[in-house]
C-alpha cells in the first residue's frame, strides 16, 4: 500500500538494479514525504549480482530518506539522508547481533556503504513501520482480503514489532479484519516488562488478537549470509572460506532469556535457521528446562531450516515443535544447493520426513511478506519439494499430502493453543473451514486448487466469484 515491490521471478518483476531504482524514484514522485520504502529486493537474482548501496539509492532522492529491505526481512539498505538520520557514520560501532556493512575509502575502509545486517536493520523498522492510522487500516484492510481469498482463517504474526501490533489489536476491536491473529511480540521489545512482571503476554491481547508466544530471533536468514551454520557457507561470503555467519543473540544471553521466561511460565518461540543458531536454541531450552522444570511447555523454532537429523532427535527428547519454512525448497532451492549450503545440505532443509519419522509435530508457513500468502503453495513444497528450476531438492524429505495438510491446520493450530477451538471439522469447534476447488488428497496439481469460500466462526467471509 506505501511500499515499493522489489521483487524479483518468481515473485516479482524486478531483474535489474535500475528497475529496482526506477520503482522508487516512481513511489517517491506519488507519496512526495516521508521516508521512500522498497521491499523483497534479492540481491542473487539482480543481474548485478549484488546489494545496492547508499550511492545507489542518492539517485533515487539526496533529501528524503530511502530505505529497502531484503527479501529475507534479515537486512535493510538506505541511503545518506536515512544513514544521518539513523546517526550512523564512520566512527558507529556494529551493535550486539548485526553488522554495519562497510566500504574500502580512504579512510582505511570505515565508510558505512549503507547495508545493514539484523539487529542494525531493525532501527530502520522505527521509521518504515511508523504508520498512520489511515495507511494501518489500508494496509490491514488489503491483506485481510488476500488471506481471506487464500483460505487463511487464522493468521500468526511473529515478530510485529508492538507499534503494528498495537494498532492491530485496536482494527481488530473495531471489527476491520475477521481473521483471528496469533501475535508473537518481539523479545527484544517486550522481554524486559515481561521479566520483570511489568506485563503480561495477556497485555498486548485484544479482540481476535491473542498472544501465544514471546519471539526470540537468534540468528538470521540463509539466503542473507547471517544464518548461523557449524560448518561455513558453500561459497563463501566476501571470500571468506571460513565464513559461518553468527548469532544475533550471544549464547549465553540467549540462555538468561529462555530460563527467564521458563521460570515464569512464559511460553517461547525461537527464530533460527542455522545448524549452529538450532544447536544453541536447543541447549537454551534444556537448560531452561533443568533450572525450572516445565513438563507443559510447547517450546516452538520458527523456520528451523538447516536442521540435522541428530537435532530432530533432540527436539523429541525435549518436546520441541518446529515450524519449518518448506516453500524455501521452491523459492530458493536452487540457489541453496549451488550457492548457500551446497547440494547436500541442501537436500536435507526443512526435514519433516526425519520430523514426522521421530514423531516431532510440526507446522509449515509462508513467512509472508517474504513469499506471498498461499498456503497450498506450503503443502505442495513439502509434498514435491521441487524448485523453480523443477528439480527436486531432497526427495527423502517429501511427506505426504495428509501430513501436510494437518501442518497448515490443526498442527498450526496445537502450536498456537488454539486447537481445542479451531484447525479440524469437529463438533463444539467454531467451524473456521475452508472449501476447495477439488480434493487436495487426490488433485492432480495442488497449487491450481482454489479457494471457493472461506468461513470463520460459521459465518462466510469470502466466496469467489
């Protein structure tokens, strides 16, 4: 609605850095203040081959601010008017968890070239989420039709910084949107309240918003390079064989932070998609676990991608339950196997054959805004794992068409607390249901299925035409 889309085949149109250039300067000439936003850039299919930088984007304004973020939501690039803005210069230090990309100058090298890597992308947040109130309710008015259309009844939002979220609860209240909202605030925005009693998770719950979860995120994302790996990156980044990215949350804090919300009860998800980041979520949950026992907790790892079989074993030994981002397989399969992590590693992301196997629940999601909101396109990914290219990334971890059905519904809805209510046609539920097109168990081709009409709580939201 206020954003330029930046995206490239096969989600957008965008291949080339001047089309990426030309789609801002057009933003800024019909929103004329205020900061020029552009999302879902890739910088691996750019045929530059690169990330834009500051110089780039002082082409699209020299006054306003500009700022881009990556298609992995993991970095943000802006340019001179928003680095001063942001008080970023040459003599800034990286902060804890994220990295100001610098450039050689003469100035042996300190010259911010204005990318930014995880937690120093997330101060751009502040002011590409400062919304109005009329640009939230478009917004909000705008995805609610296009979940309702892909059949989605109940929504989670993980990681909405508490601005959104806030406005959020307060449409929902006023009855703007129908879908339920599973909100996961961010720990680095809530954690402290939350430690110390101040709040609850209860306290950003409103209407159809509830609040499950508190959101950890401890490393970053494979196809940004910050994805924290035991062994380094197939290529490697900047030239750097040794290279493995790193951890947004250190270790040992990481620990303090999961036995601190164990110890109140406080129910945990934990972003990581790296071998090593995975193998640091599970030690914090076990340790947790040893200084207060909590048998009922449902700790959650969001995407879990690079996950190893002997980690699989652990998250059952530990009651672990992953959410794995299988459409990876579809959206970045390709380049996963010839650039990130090289054919074998490749093959084995988001394992939920090992998953169902060892007897581990698990959910799939879209992560949207990274990949559009199409959860066919989920189950599909985890039934053909094939790529856009076609070729199949890890045939040992298809599963079938049932088993991924029940991790966009009632799986979904376990991993949220919500599958006495919703995620199965049963009596007592609240007939949240969706009608297809076909049979998804026996249709040729899942993703051509469509959405006839999508209920919720017995009442018809969407009917196609």
């Amino acid at each position: 609605m206020f954003s330029a889309d930046l995206n490239s085949p096969p989600i957008g149109e965008v291949t080339h850095l001047s089309q990426l250039l030309e789609r801002l300067t057009r933003l800024g000439q019909t929103r004329t203040d205020g900061w020029i936003i552009g999302h879902g850039y890739d910088d691996t299919l750019l045929a530059e081959r690169r990330h834009p930088n500051r110089d780039d984007l002082d082409k699209v304004s020299a006054d306003r601010p500009v700022a881009i973020i990556h298609v992995s939501g993991h970095l943000a690039v802006v340019n001179s008017a928003a680095l001063a803005i942001l008080g970023i210069d040459a003599e800034s230090l990286d902060p804890e968890g994220g990295v100001i990309v610098r450039e050689p100058d003469s100035d042996g090298g300190r010259r911010p070239n204005g990318v930014l890597e995880e937690t120093a992308a997330r101060a751009v947040w502040e002011y590409t989420l400062d919304l109005s109130a009329m640009d939230a309710l478009r917004m909000t008015t705008q995805a609610a039709e296009e979940y309702l259309a892909a059949g989605v009844t109940t929504a989670s939002a993980g990681g909405m910084p508490t601005t959104v979220a806030t406005l959020l609860g307060f449409l929902s209240q006023l009855n703007q949107f129908p879908q339920r909202v599973a909100l996961f605030p961010l720990f680095e925005e809530v954690g402290e309240q939350l430690l110390n009693s101040s709040a609850t998770l209860d306290s950003f719950a409103r209407a159809r918003v509830s609040v499950p979860r508190v959101k950890i995120i401890a490393d970053g994302s494979i196809q940004g390079y910050t994805g924290y790996l035991s062994a380094p990156y197939h290529v490697p980044y900047k030239g750097d064989a040794d290279y493995r990215g790193y951890a947004s949350v250190p270790r040992e804090i990481l620990f303090e932070q999961v036995a601190g919300l164990y110890e109140r009860r406080i129910q945990v998800a934990i972003h990581c998609n790296g071998d090593a980041s995975i193998e640091d979520g599970l030690d914090a949950i076990e340790y947790a676990m040893q200084q207060h026992p909590w048998p009922e907790a449902r700790p959650l790892m969001i995407h879990a991608q690079m996950t190893r079989e002997d980690q699989i074993a652990r998250m059952a030994e530990l009651g672990v339950t992953p959410s794995f981002f299988s459409a990876h397989t579809y959206y970045w399969g390709d380049r996963h196997a010839a650039i990130f992590m090289g054919p074998e590693r490749a093959a084995n992301m988001s394992p939920a054959r090992w998953a169902q196997e060892a007897g581990v629940r698990f959910s799939s999601h879209l992560d949207t805004p990274v990949t559009p909101m199409l959860p066919l396109q989920a189950v599909w990914s985890q039934v053909e794992r094939k790529s856009t290219s076609g070729t199949i990334i890890g045939p040992g971890q298809r599963i079938d068409r049932l088993s991924a059905l029940r991790a966009v519904t009632i799986d979904a809805a376990w991993q949220v607390f919500m599958d006495d209510v919703i995620g199965s046609i049963e009596p007592g539920k609240d007939a949240d249901l969706v009608v297809l097109s076909d049979n998804p168990l026996t249709a040729p081709d899942l993703r051509s299925l469509k959405v006839d009409r999508t209920i919720i709580a017995g009442a018809t939201v969407y009917r196609r035409l």
